[in-house]
C-alpha cells in the first residue's frame, strides 16, 4: 500500500509521476451504520478507497517503490491514492460531512476527461462498506491547470459529452432540484466568466443539467472544503451558483456535470483548482 501522508491535509505526492494535479472528494449527508461487532473498529476509508480502485483498475501503481528494479510493469491508471477519512481536522464543525478521499490524477488523455465519475462511484462505494447513505451534497476539487496541454481531438472537443446518453433525460420523476456552486479560491477566475460558463454549461449539459438561474455569490453562501487554504489559493471570495435540475440524483451524475464544468472552465482560460459543489436543493 502505498505510504500515507502524516498530515491530512490535500497536496501531491512528491513520488507521483504524469500527475494532472489534487483531486479531493467531500460527501456530506447522512450515513446509518451498518452494525459491527462490538470489538471490531470502523474499517479504514483509505484502506477501503485503495482496494476499490485497484478492483476497478482504477489505480495508477507506476508510483510504487521496487517496479523497475524488478522489472515490473506497473498498471497504469486513472489516479495515485493519496489519503482518505471519516472525519477531517479542518471541516466545518456545523457541517455533515461523512467521508472525503485524496488522490492525485493521472495526467489526461486528450479525449477523456478527469475522471470524477469513478473517482466519486470510488468514494461512495468505500463509503457504502460502512453503512447506507443518504448523500446532500457532493464537493469536488479539480486541478483544472492539468487540462491546459489537453489537445482536444475534434470528435471529442467536451469528451464527457461522448456519455451523454448514458443519462434519463426527460424522464421528471427522477429529476432532483439541486445547485451547483463553483469558486476558484480568492482569486476571480470564476466570477469573471460566470456568464459565458453558464452558456457553454447549458448547451452542454441540457437534459442532463437544466439550469433555471444563475447568480454570483458571497463567501459567506460558501460551504467550506475541509482542506487548508494554502493548497488551492482559498478562501473563496465570491462564487457562481446554478440552480437548476439534475435528471437523477447520483454520483454519475454529478461527477459528469462536473466534468463538464471543468472542461468548459478549461476552454474559458481557467487554470486554477476549482471547487465545484452540488448540492441537493
């Protein structure tokens, strides 16, 4: 397994190889505990996260000590594990959270997104080994500087839109009121396109996202990421909120909404990390 950080606090690790930058996961809602034998301790969301994506083959294990001294040829995957917890020193004491995961994403092919689908289907399975969820909100932190290079091939120019279809669209009794919050730390990255990423948002996502309003907002509507300032240029000064209507309330879903958001943000000229928060309205 690889090392762990001592401090749980998101960076990169200093071993990872083809990185595209920290992705950090926040789920918050509600969670009812599967009963465990009074002895036994709660299973470790890092050591659960971890096994996940080496079953899913979603782990890049290039970064382990001893592959090319043995001649190994290590998988290459979609991220490098990084860290992962129940509860997190710098969350918000008023706030539900009930897991987050760290990992460091593998640089991007030029026609894929960065995989927040499986990262967030990763999280929430790791999650589920520990009781039922009830998930509120979902926060994720994508390093869109690592889109920069991407030479986008002219069938995939958005390459989450290739899944699309995937999604229920039309289909109103699954469809969830929910908000979609994006800030860029203290700088105004965000806020300063906010118009023009909401109109490339809604001719993408329409069906999947139908966006009904849009607003800039103050930090203080904000909900605060459990993980230090420092590594993303935070605090949030002022953010851009949709509200509108997600066709079903999965981590499917609003990891694809995400991506998205992140490659549009991308063609905009952000290259900062970007906090995108969905919550359920």
């Amino acid at each position: 397994m690889p090392k762990r950080r001592i401090s749980a606090q998101p960076g990169i690790a200093p071993e990872a190889r083809f990185s595209a930058g920290t992705m950090f996961a926040a789920l918050y809602g509600t969670l009812d505990p599967l009963a465990l034998v009074d002895h036994e301790p709660k299973p470790d969301a890092h050591a659960l996260f971890y096994q996940r994506s080496i079953a899913m083959g979603w782990l890049d294990d290039r970064s382990a000590g001893g592959g090319s001294e043995a001649g190994m040829n290590r998988a290459s995957g979609l991220w490098s594990m990084n860290d992962a917890g129940w509860n997190h020193p710098l969350a918000a004491a008023d706030t539900d959270l009930i897991s987050w995961f760290q990992v460091e994403a593998s640089r991007v092919a030029d026609d894929r997104p960065l995989p927040v689908q499986p990262f967030l289907q990763c999280a929430a399975s790791a999650t589920a080994r520990v009781g039922a969820i009830d998930l509120s909100a979902v926060q994720i932190l994508l390093p869109l500087g690592g889109l920069v290079d991407a030479e986008r091939p002219p069938y995939a120019p958005v390459p989450a839109m290739q899944t699309k279809d995937w999604f229920p669209a039309g289909h109103q009794s699954i469809a969830t009121p929910a908000q979609v919050v994006i800030a860029s730390g203290q700088g105004y990255a965000v806020t300063d396109i906010a118009d023009q990423l909401a109109d490339q948002v809604d001719s993408l996502s329409g069906g999947v996202f139908d966006r009904v309003t849009l607003e800039l907002i103050e930090s203080g509507a904000l909900l605060l990421p459990p993980f230090g300032d420092q590594f993303w240029g935070g605090p949030a000064l002022r953010g851009v909120r949709m509200q509108g209507h997600l066709c079903e309330w999965t981590t499917d879903s609003i990891g694809w909404l995400s991506e998205v958001v992140g490659d549009a943000g991308a063609r905009l000229g952000i290259q900062c990390p970007v906090l995108i928060t969905v919550t359920r309205a």
